[in-house]
C-alpha cells in the first residue's frame, strides 16, 4: 500500500507543480497587462494635464496636487523619460489663487 502511496506521489507532485507554475506565470502575464494599460492611461492623463496648464500659463492647486498623484503612480509603475520633464515644466507653474473650474 505504502508503495502505491509513493508511486502515485512521484508521478502526481511534477503534474500539480507544474500547474502551479503555469498558474502563476498567467496570472503574471494578467498583473503586467493591467500595470502597462494603467501605466498608458496615466500618461495620456498627464499629457493632456500639461499641455492644457502650460497653455494657461498656470495650475490651480487641486490640478497640480493630482498630477502629482498620478505623475508619482505612473513612476512606480515604470514610467519616466518625457513625462519627467513635463513634471519639471509643471513644476515652474505658479498655482491659479482663483481655483477656476476646468
């Protein structure tokens, strides 16, 4: 009995530790998926952040507070390069006092 036990062990644990791994690497491929797309829609918000304000010539504090938001997730997620600089341009911006509405 105890050698059926051991036989059916050594060929059952590859088999399910395999799925395991094949498991985890989908889930994987799923998580980076999810991070790049949300990492994508952050820089367009970004971009489209900069590009009204620096027009303008200056940010209201609420608009200056969430491109810092989203600027430092879009950074944990990987992103830098352009957006970068455009954080340093919005920086120089001075804050709208009037806190108008978009």
């Amino acid at each position: 009995m105890q050698e059926i036990l051991m036989q059916t062990y050594t060929i059952a644990l590859p088999i399910i530790l395999g799925y395991i791994v094949w498991l985890l690497q989908n889930q994987k491929k799923s998580r980076d998926a999810n991070s790049r797309g949300t990492m994508l829609l952050l820089r367009v918000q970004l971009i489209e952040y900069h590009s009204k304000y620096t027009k303008r010539g200056n940010i209201p504090s609420y608009a200056y507070e969430n491109f810092n938001e989203m600027y430092n997730a879009y950074h944990d997620l990987g992103g830098n390069g352009m957006v970068t600089h455009m954080k340093e341009e919005i920086d120089q911006l001075h804050f709208n006092k009037n806190e108008e509405s978009e």
